[in-house]
C-alpha cells in the first residue's frame, strides 16, 4: 500500500459556479470565479484516517504517570492547562 500511495498524485480539480439563468443577457452577468477542491484518492484518505486513529490510540495508552501538565499563559483560554 505504501508503494501506491507513492505513486498517487494529489489532483486539483477546477469547479464553477452555478450558471446564471439564459435569459438574462451577457451582461448583467457577474463575472463566475472558479474555486479549487483538492481530491484525495481513497488510499489518501484511509492513510489520513488511521493516522489520526494512531494519535488517539497513543494517547489512550499511555499511563496517567506519563502525562506531564503545562501550565498555560493565557488568562482568556477555557483551559489552563495543556497534556504532553
């Protein structure tokens, strides 16, 4: 699986926006922006996936004795303190 993930290229696919309706002439048309959706090919996404899987299972398996609490300088935060 490797192998192929290596070989997969990121694609960048062009949409448009909805068309105006035909009646309406040319020019009163706004100007249509084109806006870009990155694709990812489903072994992309499966990799993103488990390796978000992998994080939460490592922190899940660490002990209690191994979490180290930071103390926060931000006064406004909700939390004030962050685990390592």
């Amino acid at each position: 699986m490797a192998a192929a993930m290596e070989t997969e290229q990121l694609g960048v696919e062009i949409f448009e926006t909805a068309d105006c309706e035909e009646n309406i002439e040319s020019q009163d048309r706004p100007k249509l922006e084109p806006f870009y959706v990155e694709r990812y090919s489903w072994s992309q996404l499966k990799k993103l996936l488990a390796d978000t899987r992998k994080y939460h299972g490592y922190m899940m398996a660490k002990a209690p004795h191994d979490f180290m609490f930071v103390k926060r300088n931000d006064p406004d935060g909700p939390h004030s303190d962050r685990i390592y």
